[in-house]
C-alpha cells in the first residue's frame, strides 16, 4: 500500500518530542530511542531503564513479524492467503487469528461499523495505490454483495473467507502492534515508554520525572495545529481522522479512507475526527475507526454504555465532543466549543 501520508506522520513524530520530556532535566536513568517505518507507517519509540535497549530491539523485531504476516499485499503474508485462497480455509499465525476474531467480535458489537471486508470497496476508491477515483454506483453495489463479516469463519488456526471476499486489517494492526510494545516493554522491567505509531499513541507507566505525559491531538479542520492536549499513563489514545487521507474528487468534493459499510462511500455521519483513549490499543483502534464510521449519535451512545473507554469526538460542524472521564485530563487549547457526554 502506498499513501501521501508522510507530513502527517512526521507531525506525529513531532509531537512526540514535544511532549514526552526532551528540553527537561535529563532523569539520571538510561533510556532508549528507535524509529522504524512498517506499516506503512512511521513508528517512534521512547523507552527508559535499564531494560530500554533490549526492549526497543525486540520490538522492532516483533514489529517486523507483525508486518510480515498482516500485510495485505506482500505474497507471503497471511492476509493475502486468506485473500488468494479461493474460497478455501487457510492455517495463519496466532496473531492474525486474534485480530480476525477480534474484526468480526467489533462488527457485531458495533452494528457492522467496522467490517474488515470492505477491502474491495476501499481498493475501488484507489486508496490502496494512490490512483484515486469515484466509483460508478453500480460498481460499488456489485462490491459490497461481498462485504460481510458474518461470512468469516475462523476455526482453530484456520480462517476461511468466501471466493470473491477479501480482509484487511489496516483499521486494527497498529493497535494491536502498540499492545504489543508495551508488553515487550514491561517484560524487559520498562516502567515508563511512549510510542507513537502514526495516529496511535501508547504509553507505559508515566514519564520518569513522575508526571503524566502528554498528548497532542490535532484540529481535523487544520492538522498542522494541536487541538488540545491529553495528560495519561498507561492509555492508548488512538485518532481516525478524514484529514488522515483523502483526495479530492472531480466534483471538488473531499473524499476519505474510512468507509461506510452500508453505502461503500467514506463514512459522513457527523464526524471529522474520533480519537478513543482506553488501556487496550486494539480496542482503541477498532473503537477509533467504528465510531467514526458510527456517526454522532450511535457514538455517544455507545461511550454512555461503555466507560472503559474514554472519547474525543469532532463534529462536521466544529464542536468537541468528550466523555466525562477524559474531562479534568483535557486541555482544549482550540476555540472550539466543548461538550461533556454525560454518562448518566
Ligand atoms: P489509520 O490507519 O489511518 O490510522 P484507522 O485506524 O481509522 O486509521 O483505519 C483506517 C483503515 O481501516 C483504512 O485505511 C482501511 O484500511 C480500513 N477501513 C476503512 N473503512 C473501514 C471500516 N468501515 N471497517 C474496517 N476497516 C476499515
Ligand atoms: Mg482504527
């Protein structure tokens, strides 16, 4: 997959080294620092103690292991097996049979908002190569009579997907891959990292002068600019944004890369930006993306239910939105008007 996402990530990156304590008073410990591009991706790691080296090569290595096996075009990989299979079952690797399960429990839970098979649909728009273009209503028709989570069968070590259907997990890898860090992290004694995996942040602990780090999250309606700022430890913060990628069609209106199952078109129901803060970075990210695609509505009432997660929301007409929890965490350094999702 090739994607003119580069100055985004690289805003990523710089917020890191804006937050994560660079400028202060060096802690007397070591630490470790790593960028890695996968994923498509531009990745950032910040670790510190002892351990902090060994963690970070370890998880440049997992990293690599991930992206070997969850690409969706590199031949070898488990996704484009399961793709190329014909309609017949295919044996993959632990972590793909986790992350399948977990697309298809998320397309339960959220009404079919996150559907992993809505691959077709999104190569049609050309965001899998950059060839952009609006497709024929017919054909997006025809596509998504193959879009189906339902369809997915995943037993044991086996997955089977209909002939004609095909999966990508570009809305879950990175979280799953940031759960993953952390625990590489903890494991080798890290008590304290920060990492940033394009718009995934996770962190570990909190930052080793004790405080808590913090978290820039950009204005959808200009991504050079911070919208406000985030103090954690121990969350993930996770965005799904239609800044993220986009072109703009023949028509002169915007079109993104996250897509309405129920229509094939980029999801337009009320919101620009849905950043998910929560311990999981897996169930941050596929909330991130589910709720984007949700809409206004359906993701309020959705976060007054689940309070194991916390919400930032942008809506279409430049109002922020944010749960409760997150609300004495929230530095709103935007003009926007800000609401509390009440959870009562
Ligand atoms: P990003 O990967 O840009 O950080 P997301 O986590 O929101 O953002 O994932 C968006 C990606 O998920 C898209 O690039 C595409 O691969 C895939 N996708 C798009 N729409 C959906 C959807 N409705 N359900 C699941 N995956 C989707
Ligand atoms: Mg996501």
């Amino acid at each position: 997959m090739n994607y003119p996402k580069y100055a985004v990530l690289l805003g990523a990156a710089a917020v890191l080294t804006a937050f994560s304590g660079c400028g202060e008073k060096a802690p007397a410990q070591t630490s470790a620092e790593r960028d890695v591009f996968a994923m498509d991706t531009f990745m950032t790691m910040k670790a510190y103690g002892s351990g902090a080296e060994t963690a970070l090569e370890e998880a440049q290595q997992r990293i690599k292991q991930l992206e070997d096996e969850l690409s969706v075009t590199s031949e070898d990989s488990d996704i484009f097996r399961i793709n190329n299979a014909g309609g017949e079952a295919v044996e993959v690797s632990a972590d793909a049979v986790t992350l399948i399960g977990s697309g298809v429990s998320y397309w339960n839970e959220t009404s079919g908002a996150l559907e992993i098979s809505v691959y077709p649909v999104l190569a049609e728009w050309g965001f899998t190569t950059g060839n952009y273009k609006i497709p024929e209503p017919e054909r997006l028709k025809a596509l998504l009579a193959n879009v189906d989570s339902g369809k997915i069968e995943v037993n044991g070590s086996s997955v089977r997907i209909p002939e004609g259907s095909k999966i990508d997990l570009g809305a879950l890898a990175k979280g799953y891959t940031g759960d993953e860090i952390m625990d590489i992290c903890r494991e080798n004694g890290v008590t304290s990292a920060i990492i940033s995996l394009g718009g995934n942040v996770q962190t570990l602990g909190k930052k080793p002068d004790g405080s808590e780090w913090r978290v820039a999250v950009k204005d959808p309606f200009a991504p050079d600019t911070n919208m406000c700022v985030l103090s954690v430890s121990d969350r993930a913060v996770v965005t799904s944004g239609n800044y993220e990628r986009y072109f703009t069609g023949d028509d002169g209106r915007d079109y993104w890369h996250i897509i309405d199952p129920k229509d094939g078109y980029p999801a337009d129901n009320g919101l620009v930006s849905v950043t998910v803060i929560g311990e999981s970075g897996l169930r941050c990210d596929a909330l991130s993306t589910a709720l984007f695609v949700a809409g206004t509505d359906a993701a309020e009432s959705y976060l007054r239910e689940h309070t194991d997660v916390d919400a930032v929301l942008v809506t279409d007409d430049d109002r922020l939105l944010y749960t409760v929890g997150i609300a004495d965490k929230l530095d709103n350094i935007s003009g926007k008007s800000a609401e509390v999702i009440a959870r009562d």
